[in-house]
C-alpha cells in the first residue's frame, strides 16, 4: 500500500530488485555505504529504481515523513555506535504510522549460532561466559563496517519503546537474524 519504500543498505539491491511489478505505482529508494554497490545498481537497476550512496553518519537526504516503509536487512546487526541515532533519523523520514522492518542478532542469534561449526561459532565460543545467562543488554564483535552486534531483545525493545510501537518480533525471519517490525508513533 506504500506510494515511498527505501531499502536501507540495499547492497546491490538485493531485496529491491523484487518489487519490479509495484515500481510503476511506487517511488522506490535504495542506499548503501559501499560506492561500488551503488555504481553497479545506478548501472543495472536505474530505471525503475533510484539509489544514493550514504555514509555511516546518521542523515539521508529526504524530507520529514516522506516514507511510507523504510526495511533494514543485516544492516543493524553491524551498527554499533549510532544505532540509537540511525533509529532516529529512520524514524524522522517515516511518515506517522510508517512501518520500520529490521533484523538484528539477538538471543535466538546467538544460541542458533553457537551450535554450528562456523567462523561465526568459534569468534562466538570466545565470548560464551559474556553472554551465555542472556545478562547483556548488547555487544559488539569487531569494529565500525565488519562489527557483529548483538542484542538482547528485551533491552532492543526497551531502545525503541519511546519512539516506535513494536508490532511483531520474529526470530528466524532473516537467516538467524530476528525480524523487528516498528511503527512510527
């Protein structure tokens, strides 16, 4: 029903590329950090979609309320010292009842993970007596693009509690990410 949808960190478009059969009747955005995504979805993906590279300071270049749905794929699960702003400034571009749909890792994330044999699995075994009692509110792996974030998902709601309305929550809806669904208040 949306007219204005943006994928945040759309990569090369990876999700967009799926509403081809709306494009005609909606103004469809993506944006991404990485200037070669971007370069490649300008070249390969423009028409019917427009895109802009952004930076990892929290502003994008749209008026207030100008977004029906804003959608975040793997991109909060590697935000770590600005989420709470990015959320914001999300937030300031969602038109009032505006939906907001994350994924991060949390607690279903981190138990999922720690059972495979994965990279992920023995970084993860070096933290287990960190976060193995679910007694954190959330934590990083690494640092700025290549940081695995981690939240506990009570804390997360409580995070997004003064400006969001928390629709849905559901673990499992992005690979082992936990799927947020938010509306703008």
């Amino acid at each position: 029903n949306g007219k204005r949808i943006m994928e945040f960190g759309c990569a090369a478009g990876r999700m967009l590329r799926w509403f081809n059969d709306v494009a005609d009747r909606c103004e469809i955005w993506g944006t991404d950090i990485s200037g070669d995504h971007i370069v490649w979805c300008k070249q390969n993906l423009r028409p019917p979609f427009n895109f802009f590279i952004t930076t990892t300071n929290p502003h994008l270049p749209f008026e207030d309320n100008y977004f029906d749905l804003i959608y975040a794929g793997s991109v909060f699960s590697h935000i770590d010292d600005m989420a709470d702003t990015w959320l914001l400034e999300l937030r300031r571009i969602l038109k009032p009842g505006g939906r907001l749909f994350i994924t991060v890792c949390d607690n279903d994330t981190l138990r999922i993970n720690s059972t495979d044999n994965s990279d992920l699995s023995r970084t993860l075994a070096c933290y287990k007596g960190f976060y193995e009692n679910n007694d954190f509110d959330m934590f990083t792996i690494a640092r700025f693009v290549r940081s695995i974030v981690f939240y506990d998902r009570d804390y997360l709601s409580k995070l997004v509690a003064p400006i969001f309305d928390v629709i849905s929550i559901t673990p499992t809806a992005y690979g082992s990410q936990t799927g947020v669904l938010l509306k703008k208040r």
